[in-house]
C-alpha cells in the first residue's frame, strides 16, 4: 500500500471513495456533486486528501482517503486541523489502512506546525472510535449524535 496527498488533477482517485463516504453517512449517491466537491476543495487549496493506493492485478487502485481542513485560533494565535473524512473500501478493511492514513494526517499538521488535530465521528461508531482511540485521539466533547476526539501534534 501506498499513501499519496493528491492533488487537483488526481482527484479522479478519491470521487468515488467520498461518495461512498457520504452513503455511509446516509447521503443519496451522487457522483457528479463528489466530483465537484472534491475538485473545488483541491483547487481552491481548502482542503488536504490523502489516498490509499493498492496494487490489485496489474492496476493501482485506490481503496481509501482522508481529507484535512485547516482551522485557526485567533484568541490563542494557533492553527490546527480538522480531520474530517476517513473511509475505506469494506474489503480493505481490517488492514490498518485506516490507521495509516491517520497517521500520515497527523505527521502533516505536525510538519506544518499545527498544535492539535480535531474529528468528530458518530456516538455508535464504535470501530471508528477504537481506532481513534488506540492511535492516542481523546474525547473532547459530545453532542447527542457525535463524539468530538482532539490529539496534540506539537
């Protein structure tokens, strides 16, 4: 597996995937609105996507992502970033794909100076919680439907 930070003309890889994120999230499936979404955030530069690639047969196939908004304290004069997407295909689950993109999320806002790196996942996914969880992420707050976690990068 490989994980990349794509950009603006790679955003091909992950409009599917985010789609299917926003199905999980009970959303209808529409392509062409992730598409948009995906190609306004890169190349606006709102947001950071990294993609997990795998080789399957003789292709490199993209099996996950992550995506990254800045967000910025004026009061504390500090910026930090929300994780606010994770997904992976169902049958590269269980891989430590998800894990991994984590990980390469913090060591980017920790590379660009951030102090923390905030997302928030909902009350009953409780894999995604165990997986924030054992990466060293702490409950932050909740909300009747959401569970906030924070981890410092500094």
């Amino acid at each position: 597996m490989k994980i990349k930070q794509i950009d603006g003309a790679e955003s091909n890889l992950v409009v599917d995937l985010f789609d299917k994120y926003r199905v999980f999230y009970k959303q209808p499936s529409d392509l062409e609105l992730a598409r948009r979404f995906i190609q306004a955030r890169l190349e606006g530069h709102e947001s950071m996507i990294f993609a997990a690639l795998v080789q399957h047969g003789g292709d490199i196939i993209p099996v996950g992502f992550t995506q990254l908004y800045p967000g910025y304290s004026s009061v504390g004069a500090f910026k930090y970033w929300v994780l606010n997407d994770l997904y992976v295909e169902a049958a590269y689950r269980n891989q430590r794909i998800g894990e991994a993109l984590v990980r390469v999320a913090l060591d980017f806002a920790r590379g660009r100076g951030a102090r923390f790196v905030e997302l928030s996942t909902e009350v009953g996914n409780r894999i995604a919680q165990g997986l924030y969880e054992k990466i060293g992420f702490e409950k932050h707050e909740q909300d009747p439907l959401f569970l906030t976690y924070r981890i410092a990068v500094e």
